[in-house]
C-alpha cells in the first residue's frame, strides 16, 4: 500500500467537494478497494470515504413504489431489510462474499466499480432500477458500459438505486469456487406490468447484460418450461480457469430456469 | 490409562497462546536497529539481466543499501543446493543447476529475486524495490514437464541438455515387461497429479541480527528444521560457522513441507545485515508466497498393470516426468523416486514393478515436498488403478484389493521397501462397517429421485514414514543422516524439561510429547516443558516432516527417559537401601515396590543436585540425551472411503460422506491425530476438487491469491467418520507409525473415484471441477446418443 491522504467528509457535500481532486478516490466498504491498494494496484492521493454518510444510507420506498436504497448500505443491511418487500434483491444480498464483507460492502461501490462477476447489475438490468448520482439519475441500460466501467464522470457519486419492485423475482448465482463471485449470477424479475427481466452476471466480457430471448419467452409464460430449446450463445462470453464460454452459455440456462423456478 | 498419559484427549497446552493472540511469530520480533527489506523480482519467467540500476532506489530517501547477486557471490555464499543425490540409470550424477540466492546473469520463473533493497521501513523498502530497474532480455519459456522434453524446447540450464535432471528407474523392467506380456487383462492409465501451492497459514518471514562485536549471526524465521538450516547456512552457503550461527524458529504457522527448505530470502537477510550491519527483517506476503513457496506434486505418469485371469496382479509398470521447476530445491530429489517409486507396490502383493523417472527443469517455481511429498503420488495412481482395473474387469473394487493385499509381515517389496506391519484387510473391512457400503446402492437411488448422482470410492493407502535409517538413506544418497534427538532435564525440583530436534508447527507436539513423559515419570503434564526450535538451546536435529516426529522425535525422547530412569532408580535404590531392580515410579514418588519406602519425585531431583548423598562415583545432575536412528520406516495404512453427489446439470459435485480407517501404530493423543487427519483429509479433498497451480504458456502465474487458487473450505468437507484399526509398529519403542500426511494421500483417490463412478466416465484428471465433470456428463450423454 503507498500512501495517502483520508477524508472522512460529514456530508455528500462535503465528500463530492473532495472528490474534485483528480488525483483522490471514493472509498465505499472497501471490498475492493482495499485489497486493490494493499496489492499496490492503485495509487491514488487521497481516499474519500463514504462509509459514514448517513443521508445516503439506508432504505425507504418513494412515491412510485420503488425500493430506493442509498448508496452507501450495506450488503448485510439489504439483506436483511429489503427482504420483506423485495426478497429477490434481500436474497441476492445475503450470498455476496461471507459476513465479513456483507457488513462493510456497500451496494454504491460495488454498483461503481461494475465488476463482471459482481451480482447486483443482474438485479439492476432485470428490474430496470435507476442509478442516482448527486448529480443525475441514469437508467440501467445506460449506466453499464463493460468491464469496470460505467456511466459515472470522475467524482461522480451514487448515492441511491431505484429498484422497481417485481411481482416475483429470484437470483440464482452458480460461483466461481475461488473468489465465491458469480461465476454466472441471473437475476430474474416478472415485473408488475407483465414484463420480465432477465439480467445476467458473471459470463460475458463485458459485464452484465440482458438476455433478452429468455425475457420474451418468460414474458409470453413464466414458467421454466417457457426456456425449453432456448440456450444462450457462447460468443462473447469469458473463458478462463473456471470455465470456458461454452460452460458459461450452458450455466446462463440452468441458472436462468432455476430462478424462474425459485422466483417468489 | 491416565488421565494425561498415552492414549488420553488431553487439550493442546499451546492453545492457549494461539487462540488468544499470545503466540509469537518471527515477524512479531522486533529488535533494536531493524531494517526491512523488500526483494526485486523477475515479472519474466525466463529472461538474461543484461544491467541493474539501482541508482534511483539508492537515493531515495530511508534506503539503507540496494544489494544484487554479483556482491552476494562475491562475498563467497554459496549457491543454494539440492542435499539429496540420485543419479541417472546410466550412472551419471544428477544435473543441478546453479541457483544464486539473487540471480546474476539470468532469471528462470517469476519471482526470482534479482536485488534486495534495504531501508528503513516496509514501505520504504517496497517503493525503492520498485524503483529497481532491471534491464531484461526475455527468453522463450517452458512450463510443462512434457513439453521440457520436447525437441527445440527452451533450455532452462546449460547444464541440463533437454531439461533433463536425471533419468532413474527402479525394479526389473524385463521381468516387469514379461510380466505384463502374459497378462490376462491389462490396465492403462495417464495420470496427472497436478502442481499445488502449500498455501501455510503464516507466510514466510525472516529476522537477521549480525552482531558486529562477535562476528556472530541469528536468524529467526519460520522453519520446521531450524538446525539443518543452520548446517545448510553455514557448510554450503558459507553464510557462517556455525557455532556464530544461532537459528531460531519460534512459533511456526503451518509448514506442510514449504518451511523444510532454506530459501533465498534468508540466506539474503543475514548476508545483508552483515553488509548493512542492521539487523534485518523480511516477512513475504501473500503473493510472494504464492510465487516463491516450493510447490508440490506436478507429476505426469503413465502406467500399466497386469492382471491374472483370477484379478492377481502379475505386473506393474510406471513412467513418471516430475516438473522440478527452475532449481533443485533441497530435497526434490528424493521426492519422485525414494519417496514415490519406492511405495507402488501400495498394499500389494506384486512380484514385477518397474518404474522409470525423468526430473526436468521448466520456468516454474521449484518443486519439492509437499504434505505426503511423493506418496500421495503413488497412492494415487495405484488406486486409481485399482479402481479402474476391478471396473474394467465387472469385479467388485473392494475385493480386488482384498484379493491382493499383503497378508505376512515382514514383507519385502520389489521396490526395496520391507513392510513391518499392517492389516490392510482389517482396515477395509472397518471402513466398509462404517461407511455403510451395504447401503450404498439405497442411497444412490435415494439421490437419483433428487436429481443428483451419486457415487462411492475407495482408496487403500500405504505411506513410509518416520524418516528414516541415517545408513540406509546415506546409501540412497541423503546429505544427511535422518535421526533425531532428545534431552530430559529434570529439574532440582522434579519439574521436567524436554529438549527436542523435532519442530511443531501445528502438530500440537508440546502436548503429546509432553504425555509420554508425564506418563513414564508418573507426574503432572503441567510439570513438562518441551524446548524446541532454537539452535542455541537444543543441541542438534533433523526437525518435523515426513510424519516424523511421532516415530523417530518420541523414540528418542524414550532413548533419554529410560537414561533418566535408570538414574532416578539407582539414586533411590540408594537412598532408600533396596536394589534398584525393587524400584517403580508410581503413584507420582519413586519406591521400593510392595512397600511404603519412598521418595518424592522432587526429592529424587534434589538429591541429584545436590549432590549430597549419591552413590559411589555417581556424576551429581538428572539431565540425560539421546539419538535416535530408526532401523526402519514406518508404514502407516488405511482404506478411506469417499461418497460424493453431483449435480448433472452444472457439474457441481459436494463430498457428502468420507470415512476414514487409519492404522497408525500406537496412538498417544487420538484428539490430535483425529485433528491431523481432517487437516490432511480437507487438503486430499482439495487436491482432488479445487487447488491447482496454473501458469500460462508464458510462464506467467495466474493462480497468484485466494481469488484464483481454491483452497478447501469448511463447505467443502463433510464430517468425517474415523476409524482406527491398530497394529503396532514392531520397531521403536512406543510402536508409533505417523499420521501427519494421510489424510493428504489418502483421499484424493478416493474422491475421484467416488467422482467417476458417480458419472459413469473413467478420464477426469485433478482438480474435478464442476465444469470438467459436466462436460464429462455431456460427452457421455452425447456417446449414448449416438449409440
């Protein structure tokens, strides 16, 4: 780890007047991040963190019905507080990394550092949340733009997720066994209009992605039978020591009728 | 049996300052005037240093010096060696290629160390390194054995032609070939026992004091062996003499044989703080480990085995490449021919074995002995041999190994092992018991109405341990003589300490040791210390490995109680006025037997020291020594049996059941030994499932943290059922045969073969990950679709 420079700023304000700094870096749970540094991958000048501001912490449900859950929540607290109202997402939550990182991760770092293995763009894909900064609000299929990059200007940061609450919505996560992150993640979500989502994580070079055929079968009968004969192609997709593109494609579809199967 | 004696659960007396953060590693010494150092190592896995620019790291502020391999040679240490020589078929010695502890002309994997900065902090130390610039001319690399012996593949070392180390065999290949001409049925099998990282709780670590008013050198770090370090130190890296060479090795986290070696890392420290005249520290994260640990295994075998048309073996042939890496560690030697050739009999009566290995160089971190170091090999091929040949032949796998077990003790072996003891159909038949094989085919069923597939594996593995007989390993080619020694001091007021070569470093020895002194002496356990891993206070030993410090440490540890005894006897026997063949230690005193004559054991001590009243000529004191050399190895024997379900729709395969029956010889703390065979078992099961070192074609590491390489979790192993089945070890004194390494070779066999017959299909090689057992299922479903 080289050295740096911590901000612990009292207010989003506070923390985006820091982050003006080019050379400085948010700090959400540190999951990443951390390991990042310790590994000297990273050297930026100074950390901002974000982990104690509690007006973008926490869950509440706006006007429209959305789930909206700040940026700075944890993995732990999702799981455990969404799981009334949206148990897909609380489920989801609650299979991230092991306690550890559920009670410091937080859903805006993992959302900003879009990792292809992460799980929550299955999620925000499938339902079609919107990401809010503290300066915008970007729809999902706008706001991920392949591996580890995303729609956020430099200092840009997510202070909440809108989740459109699904009628019925389920993850199913088949792991990569060394990390523990997806290996092929799909989220799954029958929305309250009649549409499904089917987001997908973990499997394609460049982050989640929607896929599409399944949704419209799904939309036509929610059931796994809906998914017979359909498989997913393998182009595009990673390969690497834990599985090559075909193992991928063919987890996209056991992961995909298996959530159907569990969505609830 | 006492309550602390042989044969008692007694809780580890160091437990207490493990599990309350009291322990003391290297890296947490701290002395007066300590540097750091931060090592420069090479990103290629091949590559000529044409120049080193240290000059921007030596002006960087807090930088106390930048050292590199030309002043380390200049100054007369030594290149690192191989201890154990074994020579080609043809007679030639064995190839070994130069290894300076800092590379000077040219780097041979990642993570050869070129340069050593020294500085004031950690930090400090790993920017300066960073600001090392190493002018590299990149070579073409080689990663796999195979391909090493390949026409036109890169050279490794000069004087290595083709890569080759040595080209050995053992047994009768025409006798062998014969054999196997007249069979009935033959088996044949490549095997793949994959590279694997050790993967130590605690990482390396090394402490260096150069005291400049002695010319005198301690070393801390992190050993299983801190006295053969400090004659590899002193009498090959010319580092020091060594009675001006202290080595400790304080509380150890874990070694699994990568702590056996002495690494270029320590020699660097103690030159450098001779050169610095600072004392220096280095401790090695997480991704050093992973790029300098020795690794294990990485053997590529094909194999033949004959069979009568009654399933009697008739012949067994091998032909082994073993991946050395880039340099001959310390004892890769020995690895795949005296602890590997020598154990393919397995459990078996075979007349004929032949096998023949070929060592290579490639550009990958050193190889060497890894928990089970060669024997995990063997077992693994017989077994899967085994296995494969009773399905081949529709017999039952677990009677044909009944039919071809050893049955008469001793027992010699056409691979020059002489079997003592053992009763391996005993063993089988305790694991069938508690495994419920009768109930498998209900289970199976019962797994299939949920989708999953299920299958049952057997493994029926023999190891040789308690290393070994000094005269018969020096005849094999061992630098050194493999006994092991101890000392008891009985202190004036009865307390006891125990000095002893052997090292614990997870074993849990401050407790077994201490019961069979406790135990002999008839005093409390919280009376006896045991002293180890400090070269200034015990006076020589070969250290902990090879499932060694049970048979050969305790025996030795018996040697000096019984000098005690006889002492504490003719001291009371004088005393008391009765012959000393009237007196027992019972009851915690010393007395004459059937009479209420005694002495407390503490009154025996202070007699002894005080000199006051002993009998004629008799020196004052109660401390005795003693070496032990074994007459033989030990073989520990077991059958294991593993069940396991798959789902077919991903592959994903989970060990849901695993029984152990181990014969062990004499067992003094079962709590311990059952813990050494979950620890041993957890890592069997990882090698068969998960853990595998991977480089690419480049020789770039790509398994380098915990996000690529799968160490065994608790998820990944069931409860295990254990199950002993003892037959004593007739040869050393408290019949001990060893348990550190069984579970390690035990189950990997048993695993994949419970993984292959769950799927119907025979060629799934190590690691079984869910994508390789899925595409297994695939091919196989796709064959009965063409059918």
């Amino acid at each position: 780890m080289y050295d740096f420079d911590f901000v612990t700023p009292a207010s989003l304000a506070e923390a985006a007047a820091a982050l003006e700094d080019p050379e400085a870096m948010a700090l959400g749970g540190g999951q990443t991040l951390i390991p990042t540094l310790r590994a000297r991958l990273a050297m930026p000048s100074k950390l901002v963190s974000l982990a104690g501001l509690a007006e973008i912490r926490g869950i509440c449900e706006d006007d429209d019905g959305r789930l909206c859950i700040g940026g700075a929540t944890t993995h732990g607290a999702i799981a455990r507080d969404a799981a009334e109202r949206f148990s897909g997402l609380a489920g989801l939550a609650q299979r991230i990394g092991d306690p550890a990182v559920r009670n410091r991760g937080t859903l805006g770092g993992s959302v900003a550092n879009n990792d292809p293995a992460a799980c929550y763009p299955a999620a925000i894909l499938a339902t079609g949340a919107t990401v809010v900064t503290h300066r915008r609000e970007i729809a999902a299929g706008d706001f991920f733009q392949g591996m580890f990059t995303t729609a956020l200007d430099e200092g840009e940061i997510v202070t909440e997720v809108r989740f459109p609450v699904p009628r019925r919505s389920a993850y199913q996560k088949f792991e990569q066994p060394a990390s523990r992150f997806a290996l092929v993640g799909v989220f799954v979500a029958e929305m309250a209009d009649g549409a499904v989502g089917v987001g997908v994580t973990g499997a394609a070079e460049e982050g989640g992605f929607r896929w599409e055929a399944a949704e419209a079968a799904l939309a036509a009968r929610f059931d796994p039978a809906a998914l017979e004969g359909l498989s997913h192609p393998a182009e595009g997709l990673i390969s690497d020591i834990h599985g090559d593109a075909a193992y991928r494609a063919h987890l996209i579809g056991v992961m995909t009728r298996r959530a159907v199967a569990a969505a609830a | 049996m006492s309550d602390t004696g042989i044969g008692a659960r007694v809780k580890r007396k160091e437990d207490k300052r493990f599990i309350t953060g009291k322990g003391r590693y290297t890296d947490d010494v701290r002395v007066d005037n300590q540097a750091y150092a931060a090592f420069v190592r090479s990103p290629h896995a091949h590559a000529r240093v044409n120049g080193i620019d240290t000059s921007a790291a030596e002006g960087m502020e807090g930088v106390i010096a930048v050292l590199n391999g030309n002043q380390l040679t200049g100054d007369g240490i030594g290149n690192l060696i191989c201890g154990w020589a074994v020579s080609s078929k043809d007679g030639s010695p064995m190839n070994m290629g130069p290894w300076s502890a800092l590379a000077t002309d040219r780097v041979r994997f990642v993570g050869d160390a070129v340069a050593v900065v020294i500085a004031e902090s950690q930090a400090l130390a790993r920017i300066a390194a960073e600001a090392v610039e190493v002018d590299y001319e990149e070579l073409p690399a080689v990663v796999q054995a195979d391909k090493a012996l390949a026409d036109g593949a890169p050279q490794v070392h000069d004087n290595a032609p083709g890569n080759l180390i040595y080209d050995w065999e053992i047994g009768d290949a025409a006798a062998t070939d014969a054999a196997l001409e007249g069979a009935h049925h033959i088996t044949e099998m490549k095997v793949v026992n994959q590279r694997l990282s050790p993967n130590p709780m605690e990482p390396r670590s090394a402490v260096a004091i150069f005291d400049t008013a002695e010319d005198h050198y301690t070393l801390y770090t992190t050993s299983q062996n801190p006295h053969l370090a400090r004659l590899v130190l002193s009498a090959f890296y010319n580092v020091a003499p060594e009675h001006k060479l202290r080595v400790i090795a304080p509380d150890v986290g874990g070694g699994f044989g990568a702590k056996i070696y002495i690494y270029p890392e320590e020699i660097t420290c103690l030159w450098a703080s001779m050169k610095t005249g600072r004392s220096v520290k280095w401790t090695g994260d997480r991704a050093e480990s992973f790029m300098t640990d020795m690794h294990g295994r990485d053997h590529i075998t094909t194999a033949r085995m004959g069979f009568d048309a009654d399933g009697k073996i008739t012949g067994f042939k091998v032909d082994t490449i073993a991946n050395f890496g880039a340099y001959m560690s310390l004892f890769s030697s020995a690895v795949p021919t005296y602890l590997y050739a020598t154990l393919l009999s397995g459990q078996y009566d075979i007349a004929n074995i032949h096998c023949n290995v070929r060592a290579v160089y490639t550009n990958t971190v050193p190889v060497d002995a890894y928990r089970g170091a060669g024997r995990p090999e063997a077992c693994f091929l017989i077994e899967r041999m085994m296995e494969t040949a009773a399905r081949e032949m529709g017999t039952d796998p677990g009677e044909l190994r009944r039919k071809n077990f050893i049955d008469t003790f001793p027992h010699e072996t056409p691979v020059i092992m002489t079997y003592d003891a053992g009763d391996f159909s005993g063993n089988l038949d305790k694991a069938k018991a508690a495994a419920d094989v009768a109930g498998f085919a209900q289970r199976r069923a019962e797994a299939e109405s949920r989708g999953k597939l299920r299958g049952l594996g057997y493994s029926c593995y023999i190891e040789a341990c308690g290393i070994a007989p000094s005269a018969a390993v020096g005849s094999l080619g061992a630098g050194v003589g493999l006994w092991e020694s101890a000392e008891v001091r009985v202190n004036p007021v009865g307390t006891i300490e125990v000095l002893t070569g052997s090292h614990s470093h997870g074993q849990g020895h401050e407790t077994t040791f201490a019961q069979i002194v406790a135990e002999r002496f008839s005093q409390p356990i919280e009376n006896v210390s045991i002293v180890h891993g400090d070269t200034d206070k015990v006076q020589f030993g070969m250290g902990t490995y090879g499932s060694r410090s049970g048979a050969v440490g305790m025996s030795a540890i018996v040697k000096a109680m019984d000098k005690v005894e006889a002492k504490v006897k003719k001291i009371a026997a004088h005393t008391l006025e009765a012959s000393e063949d009237d007196i027992v230690i019972e009851g915690g005193v010393v007395k004459v037997a059937g009479t209420d004559r005694e002495m407390g054991w503490h009154e025996v001590g202070l007699a002894a020291y005080t000199g006051h009243n002993l009998p004629d000529g008799m020196e004052p004191g109660l401390k005795e020594g003693a070496f032990y050399d074994p007459v033989n190895f030990t073989f520990p024997a077991g059958c294991y049996i593993a069940e396991v379900e798959i789902d077919p729709d991903t592959g994903d395969c989970k060990v849901v059941q695993f029984t152990a029956a181990d014969d062990f010889g004499t067992i003094i703390n079962p709590m311990i030994v059952e813990g050494q065979v979950h620890g041993g078992v957890a890592q069997g099961i990882g090698q068969a499932m998960l853990e595998r070192v991977v480089y690419d074609d480049d020789g770039q590491l790509i398994t380098g943290s915990y996000m690529d390489y799968q160490m065994p979790r608790a998820e990944d192993v069931p409860f295990l059922t254990i199950e002993h089945n003892t037959t004593v070890c007739p040869n050393n004194p408290l019949g001990i045969k060893g348990c550190g390494e069984a579970g390690a070779i035990g189950a990997p066999p048993a695993v994949i073969n419970a993984i292959t017959d769950a799927i119907g299909d025979n060629d799934i090689q190590m690691p079984a990950t869910a994508q390789k057992i899925w595409r297994a299922l695939k091919g196989r479903q796709t064959a009965m679709a063409a059918e």
